[in-house]
C-alpha cells in the first residue's frame, strides 16, 4: 500500500516539478458506454491537471462488458464507467470490478448512490420523468407510474430492451412485488400510443428524444424520459428538437408515493487494474465540486454531491421526491424484470 501511495504521489508532482508543462507520465484506460462531449472535457482537464491521459474506449455497454470479460486478466482497462445501475449490475456479476476505498467519498457524498461492496459509486444521477403538451393537458391529470395503466392516456416510451425502461420497472418491482409489477405492465402496454410503421402494433419506436417528439406531434400525451434530454434538446442544434423542449413540460411522477424514478451513471476500478491509486484519484478528481459543476451545467445531470445545486433548467421543475431505493438491489433486478416486460407484450 505504502508504495502504491509513494508512486501515486511521484506521478500527480511531476509537472510541477518540471514545470508548468504537462507531461504525460502515465495513462489510464477507461472504458464507457457513455456518449456525452462533457466527459471528455473532464478528462482533458485532468489530464492538463495531472499530466496523466485518460485514454478512453467507447462501445455500447453490451459490448463493452463481453469485451472486458474476453479480455479476462489480460485487460488493459483501469476503470469502467457506465450509464444505469443495471449495467453497473451486470458487470459487477461477471467479476468485472475491484472494491475500491471508501475513503475516497467526500463527506458531502450520499452513500446510498454506491455499491455495497464498493464495486462501483455513481457520479451523476437523472429521474424518469413524465413530459406532457400543457395546452392538451393539466398536470392534474398525472399522478404515478402506476396510475399509467389505467389512465386514458396515450404513452409513448422507448423499447423494453433499453436497459432506462428495465430499471423503471426494476424498481417498481422493488417496491410493488412481482404481482402487482406485472399486473402493471399489462395494462400500461395497452396505452402505447405509437404503432409499428409495419405491423401497426403498438410498440415503442426510437429513443428517449423521439418519444417526446411524439408528444409534441399530438401521437400521444405522456412520453417517459430521462431529465438530462431536455436540457439537450433545449440547447440542440436541431431547431425541432428546441421546439420541442421549449413546447413540453416536466412532470415529476409519484411525488406523494413512493418518489420518481432516479437512476445513475457509476464508476468503478475494473477487476484488473494494478494502478488502484491513480484510478481512485481519478474519481476522486470526478467527484470535486469543480467536476460535478461541469456534469451538472454541460449535461444536465443532477449532482451527486448533496450540496450542490443543479442546473437553473433542472432548478426551475423544482425539487422533486426520490425513490428510495436500494440501487444494489435495483441493479441486479433489472436482469429479472426484462422477461417479465417482454411477457406483458413491451417489445
Ligand atoms: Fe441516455
């Protein structure tokens, strides 16, 4: 450990003691699944930081995790970052993390958005949320997640496959049981207002920004999203997408039940790295005001820190109700609930 610490230390001073140069003393290998510009802005400051380059591989998280475990001991990933908890879930089942220490959470950290075992902490979160057209419709007339399925509304969400609807439903699970989870899911697929351009069946079509785009086309009156997309849009090229984000209005589902659906991107030290030290300084680099200011104001994500305060965007919908979740618990059910989904018919 005592050397460990020593050589962390010798690599974070060196371009100090060489000057105001950076040098590229090291590297680290990250692999993601995650697709935002912010995050290679971070990693180039630390990098401009430290001297230390964050070289990173990027590949649809399915991949990526048959990747690492292909790779086996020979990988050369040192960490492993990844949207949802349900990936962070099933790469933690095949072995793929390492505990990191704890001591590396600040104070102001939440310990409830990391893993049990340490195998993983989240630095961001977003909430699935409900968006609706306020001319067509009043807030009023939304409640929960569960009143979805009965209510005479048109919904529009993305496919049972996509690992944001697996951990809504994860978590219902969680909190409903089995019975009353799948008692729901039938009744909320009988509500999908967008149909297969073949079939004519009511199937989810595109990805979270087409199912607010749906909203805005009058082919249905809720989608469900994730927060950070309409802080995309909003500041998007494409003048549809502002459009849409300006036209929609947020709506926080569940807030006098359970809470709204809160989910993460998470960090962890892949299974492999020897370089613990410099990757949990990394993180640690990550999880500093200054980092989560940049998540928060690029991304739209809300901070992890307890603190700090999120986007004005974010700020204006107000403060909502968590879910009060066990994440652990939710990133393993996701596995669990996907045949329960594709039974009910959410293709
Ligand atoms: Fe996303």
């Amino acid at each position: 450990m005592k050397k460990r610490l020593l050589f962390g230390g010798l690599i974070l001073s060196l371009p100090m003691l060489i000057g105001c140069q950076p040098v590229q003393t090291s590297t680290l290998n990250l692999y993601t699944d995650r697709h935002y510009e912010v995050d290679q802005q971070l990693f180039d400051a630390y990098e401009e930081a430290t001297g230390i380059t964050i070289q990173v591989l990027k590949m649809d998280a399915d991949a990526l995790i048959t990747r690492l475990e292909n790779e086996g001991d020979a990988s050369p990933a040192d960490l492993i970052f990844l949207t949802d908890a349900g990936r962070l879930g099933r790469a933690k089942s095949k072995g793929l993390f390492q505990p990191f220490d704890a001591n590396l959470l600040p104070d102001n950290y939440p310990e409830k958005y990391t893993d049990t075992d340490k195998h993983w902490l989240a630095l961001t979160k977003r909430a699935r949320v409900l968006v609706y057209h306020p001319d067509r419709m009043d807030a009023d007339s939304l409640s929960t997640y569960e009143a979805l399925a009965s209510q005479d509304l048109r919904i529009a969400t993305r496919s049972s496959g996509h690992v944001y609807n697996q951990s809504l439903v994860a978590s219902l699970a969680l909190l409903l049981g089995e019975e009353a989870t799948k008692s729901w899911l039938s009744g909320l697929i009988e509500r999908f207002a967008i149909r297969d351009p073949l079939t004519q069946s009511r199937q989810p079509v595109g990805n979270d920004r087409d199912q607010a785009k749906a909203v805005f086309a009058n082919q249905a009156d809720v989608a469900m999203m994730n927060t950070y997309y309409m802080g995309r849009m909003l500041t998007s090229s494409d003048p549809l997408e502002v459009e849409v984000a300006e036209t929609l209005s947020v709506f926080f589902p569940n807030q006098s039940t359970t809470g709204t659906h809160v989910n993460i991107s998470g960090i962890g030290l892949s299974a492999t790295t020897p370089k613990q030290e410099q990757a949990e300084d990394f993180i640690k680099f990550l999880l500093a005001t200054s980092s989560q200011r940049i998540f928060a104001d690029e991304n739209f994500e809300y901070p992890i820190l307890n603190d700090m305060e999120p986007h004005p965007l974010l700020q204006s919908w107000g403060p909502f109700v968590e879910q009060d979740i066990d994440f652990s618990a939710m990133s393993i059910m996701t596995e669990t609930v996907y045949p329960w989904m594709i039974e009910a018919g959410w293709n």
